[in-house]
C-alpha cells in the first residue's frame, strides 16, 4: 500500500489549479449565473445562514442585478440585496454578505 503526503508546494500547486469557481466573486460579475443558485444558502458577515435565495434579478445581458432573500427567523423578512455589494461561493453554491443579520433585516427588510 502506498501513502501519498502533501506538502506545502504540493497544497499550493492544488490551490492554483482549483476551478475559478472555487474563490467566491462578486455576484454582479457573473455572466448568466446557474440555475442551482435559485436554492443558495446567504451566509451573514459572522457565517450564520441567514436566509435562502427566492430569486435574482437579471441584465438583458444575464448580469445579476439583485437577489431577494427569504430570511430564516421568527419575521420570516425578504430582503433584496445588490448584487454588487454581495459574493457568490459557486464551490458551495453560497451567497456571502458582508452584513450582520440585524442589519440585513433592519436596513434591507420588505415587509
């Protein structure tokens, strides 16, 4: 039996060849988004799912625009968020906020 071991240029070799996918990116920058994006998790700035993905507003060119969330709670909030001012984690199918769940719900609640 044979043991493989990584070292620290092997990791590094395995980073750089990781999808582009694999670093989250700014959702606003994504040609035509897939379709699993529909049922993301939306993680706050602390990695708490907050919410889930209802749906993403699209550019005639396929751009996101916003994405509304439903927010996990006793409130039970849709928020929409700008696509630009959000990450999107395609590796874990994952939209990253760089807010709190309080803000979320305080500066972008709907009802």
């Amino acid at each position: 039996m044979k043991t493989h071991y990584l070292t620290a240029g092997s990791v590094a070799l395995l980073l750089l060849a990781a999808p582009a996918g694999a670093v989250p990116t700014t959702l606003a920058s994504i040609s035509s988004p897939p379709a699993s994006i529909g049922n993301a998790n939306v993680r706050d700035t602390n990695g708490q799912i907050v919410g889930a993905v209802q749906r993403v507003d699209l550019t005639a060119q396929g751009k996101p625009v916003t994405v509304s969330v439903a927010m996990l709670g006793g409130d039970e909030k849709l928020v929409v968020l700008d696509a630009g001012k959000v990450k999107y984690d395609a590796a874990r199918n994952e939209i990253i906020t760089d807010s709190s769940r309080k803000q979320l719900h305080f500066f972008y609640g709907q009802n």
